[in-house]
C-alpha cells in the first residue's frame, strides 16, 4: 500500500504548526501512514515522524515484520533475551534517545486521546510542548483514497457472500456459533481464492430470541435457534486491513404481526437514510432522515443508537451520522447505515449496509436482500 501521500499530508500538517516531531501510537494510525501493522500491542510500538525521516520503534520479535511491512526510513529494535546484548537499549531508552535529538521546548505531534498521561508527562517534563495531531489524523482517514476504496469494495463483496452463507443454512436446531461458520466457511475458501498473500480479519455475532436480539453488541453463543425465532446476523470483514459491514435481521418461521410491522419500519429507516446520503449535507440530516420515520411509527424510544459510522480501518470509526453533528459529508467517506429498533418481547430489527459517498450520491457495496419475504427461514 502507497502511504506517501498520506505521510506528505501529515507533514504539511506539523510545518503549518510548528511540530518538529510527531510520536503516532494508534495501531491504526500507524498502519495508515507506514503500513505496518503489528497482531498485539502489548510491547509498545512507536512511529516517529520527523520533516525528512520516519522511524518505528518496535519490540524484537516484530522486526522481521517491520522490515518487510513498514515503510519507515528507519528501525529501533528492543529485545527481551538476553542473547542480544549489543544493543540493549528498552522501548523507552528508544524514545528518548530520537527526542531529546530536539531542543528543549520543541513542539511534539501527539495523539492527545491514546498516549497514557504517564508518557506525556514524561516528555512534558522534559521541556516539550505537546500538540494533538490525533485529530488530523482521524479527519484524514475521513476520505478513502482509490486504493481504499477499491479494498472496501472487494471487502463488500466478501462480507455480503459470508453473510449470504450463513443465512442459507438458518434453520432451527443450530446455535449461533453454527450460524456464523457457515459464512466464515465461505469467507475463509473465498478469500484464499481470490486474494493470494492477502490478510483477513471479521467479526460476526448472530444475537437471537427475545432477549438477546434486544442487545445491540453481544457475542454469539451456543444457544440453538428454535422455531419463531428473531435474529440478526451482523458481520465485518476487513481486507488488507479495510472493513465493510452487512447486518440483516431473519426470522426462523413466521413472524408475529407485531413483529413484521416493527421490521418494515426499521427497513423504511434504514431505506430512507440510504437514498438522502450524498456530499454536501450535513451527518444529522442522514440521522433525521431514518429517525423520522421510527420516531412517526411511535417507536422512538426503542431507537438507541445514531444511524451509522465510518468504516474503513476501524470497525467503528469518525464520523458519525448523529443527530448533533454538523459535519458536511465528502465524496469518498464510507459509513455503516444501520438504524435499529430494540424492543424488549418482541425482538430486535436492523440491517447494515455499507456506502461509499460518489459524486452525487452513494454508492451501496454491500448486497443482500432486505425484505421480509427473503428473510424467513
């Protein structure tokens, strides 16, 4: 992945600001401007970005992947056995090392709401000032680049044939954690096919019955499905590192009246969001657009979340189509568009989809039918 760009607009930023040195701690952000991206993080990394030189700190049993993945100009290992002892240096040794390089009163990039106030502190008393740069970063990644969109797309694709899978082998008698495999069967086949030296990462939950499908985010389980049964089946996949988002809510027999009326409504919400998306207005406006609807059909109150989020990097990321915000959409976001309806005794209703803004609308990237006459299993 080409992340020079990225870094260029990144280092535009500190020069507009002053900042000689900006410290990037964020997994995500750190794969966006040098595209390395490390399984756990529970030994620090750090990318450092200066004007004219890059340079990640990393634990010693990521350095072979530093060196194959990283775009960085240069590496600061840190190892943990005692066999490596010509350069013992720790993270921290690593750290100070690259900022005290800079005079006494520099001001220092950081990412005000992921370094730990011990850190800051640290570098602050040491005669730095510091500066979030954790904004830009996150207003940056609002607009896909080509590259990101062509990912999101192919992610649509996979994530649309797993849930497809999946919902074709509903039946009562299975449990969710059944449920899911069968789509990630698919994905797993699919993917290998298809995407040669690629990475895949998902997630998949089917909460199901009167109680669980109330809870928005819960983990399937191996309760077994019975008969009358109301899901939702919500999946990710990310691709190389980029994630698109398909959720549809099915029933194992027929529905109760109740219940196919509160199913139309969150799928007219959901609808109606969908066609008002497009540069130029305002993220409450798409919000609006579906909670009018819920709030017109009387249930209102059992509609506790925003109407989507961004997605790309993050399974959840800015913006968000709230109804307080303000931000004007671009061409090139891509967002969830999912508003959801939970009530307790008659079940859970949403489905997901995700878009990309165009030029003068959206564009849906994900595929599965949404009426109820294709959801009954």
């Amino acid at each position: 992945m080409d992340t020079s760009k990225r870094l260029a607009k990144l280092r535009e930023y500190m020069e507009e600001n002053g900042i000689s040195l900006s410290i990037i701690m964020h997994p995500e952000n750190q794969y966006y401007i040098s595209g390395f991206k490390a399984i756990i993080y529970s030994r620090p990394i750090a990318l450092m970005v200066e004007p004219a030189v890059t340079a990640l700190i990393v634990p010693g049993l990521e350095e072979k992947h530093a060196e194959a993945e990283a775009a960085v100009d240069r590496l600061y290992i840190y190892y943990e056995h005692p066999e490596k002892t010509e350069d013992p240096k720790s993270y921290m040794e690593h750290l100070d090392k690259i900022i005290s390089a800079f005079p006494k009163g520099t001001r220092i990039g950081v990412e005000a709401s992921v370094m730990s106030m011990g850190l800051a502190n640290h570098i602050k008393n040491a005669g730095y000032e510091l500066l979030d740069i954790g904004r830009k970063i996150s207003e940056m990644r609002f607009i896909k680049d080509e590259q990101e969109i062509e990912l999101l797309i192919e992610a649509g694709k996979l994530v649309s044939l797993a849930l497809s899978e999946s919902l074709e082998k509903a039946r009562a008698g299975i449990s969710e954690i059944e449920l899911d495999q069968y789509g990630n069967k698919a994905l797993f086949e699919e993917t290998a096919k298809k995407y040669p030296n690629a990475s895949l990462d998902y997630f998949v939950m089917s909460p199901s019955g009167l109680i669980r499908s109330v809870m928005p985010h819960v983990f399937s389980n191996t309760r077994k499905l019975t008969e009358n049964d109301i899901v939702i089946h919500s999946r990710q996949v990310g691709l190389n590192g980029y994630r698109a988002e398909c959720e549809r809510t099915f029933f194992v027999g027929e529905p109760t009246a109740k219940q196919k009326e509160v199913f139309n409504v969150a799928v007219a919400a959901q609808k109606a969001a969908m066609e008002i998306i497009k540069p130029g207005i305002m993220a409450k406006e798409v919000d609006m657009a579906a909670r009018q609807i819920i709030q017109k059909a009387g249930y209102g109150e059992y509609s506790i979340h925003r109407t989507g989020h961004g997605i790309g990097l993050g399974v959840h990321e800015e913006p968000s189509l709230r109804f307080d915000s303000d931000l004007i959409l671009q061409e090139g976001m891509a967002f969830s568009i999912e508003p959801g309806i939970y009530i307790p005794g008659i079940g859970g209703f949403r489905h997901s989809d995700t878009i990309i803004i165009t030029k003068d609308g959206a564009r849906v990237i994900t595929d599965y039918p949404w009426e109820l006459k294709d959801l009954i299993f």
